[in-house]
C-alpha cells in the first residue's frame, strides 16, 4: 500500500528578512493555522543565514497535522536593484534618475533571479530586470 500524502490545508508567501524573521510577522499570518511559529521561525532562519540582511519570500504550507514545509524564493528585484545602488529608487520614475546599473551588475542581478523568472534565457532575464530597474528610475548602462 503507498504512504498517504499529507493534505495541504494552508499555503502563505511571507517576504521576511533573512536570518531573523520576526515572530510577529509570522504570527500575522500563521497564527490561525495552529503551526507551531518558533519551529518555522528557526527553520527559515537556518536556513537563510548565508543570507542575512536581505529580503528573502518564503512559501509557508503547513499540513493538516500542522506540520510544515518552506520553499525559499530569491529577492525580490526592486531590493536587488536598491542593494545593488546602495540606495533607493527615483521619486518621479521616468523625470528623475535614482542612479545608473551597470551591465555586470544587471547580469549579476538577472543571474540571481532567474530561478524564479519564467525564462531560462540570461538576455532575456537581463531585459526584464533592466525593466523593473526603468520602472523605478534607474538608468541602464548601454552595452
């Protein structure tokens, strides 16, 4: 006889930051799904300590015998830009430029994100990020 799957009775994306991820966050939006949050909270924080600092979404499932499991995402863009500027976006995009993105740091960035991208194409990852980048008031180095 094949072993019963657990059923999936809650699924939440949190963007938390990495290596510390504050109870009260988790407990906003878990607290209802009776998980134990000092489990989760320790299990996302081991296992983004390399990471610590960023932004890091995580996709909390948690099962009906209240166990539950992590899927780790990477940052999102508009941080990976920001932390790649070292500082923040335009307040007027497309009237004010925030800073200029080299194309090393573009593919760096694309690189990054292209897990989570719908491409596996790097020209077409950098595109996209180089959009998001124009969106925010960031210029783009011409190749």
């Amino acid at each position: 006889m094949a072993p019963k799957t657990k059923k999936k009775t809650h699924q939440a994306t949190l963007e938390l930051t990495a290596g510390n991820a504050p109870v009260v966050d988790l407990g906003k939006m878990l607290g209802q799904t009776g998980v134990n949050l000092v489990e989760v909270k320790k299990a996302y924080d081991a296992a983004t300590a390399a990471q610590r600092g960023d932004i890091v979404p995580v996709v909390v499932s948690v099962f009906e015998d209240r166990s539950f499991e992590l899927r780790l995402k990477t940052p999102p863009t508009s941080f990976l830009i920001k932390k790649a500027l070292g500082g923040k976006g335009s307040g007027r995009p497309g009237h004010e430029v925030a800073g200029k993105l080299t194309q090393d740091q573009l593919r760096e960035i694309a690189e990054r994100k292209l897990p989570d991208l719908n491409t596996g194409d790097l020209g077409a990852a950098m595109r996209t990020i180089a959009g998001t980048a124009r969106s925010m008031g960031v210029a783009i180095e011409e190749p």
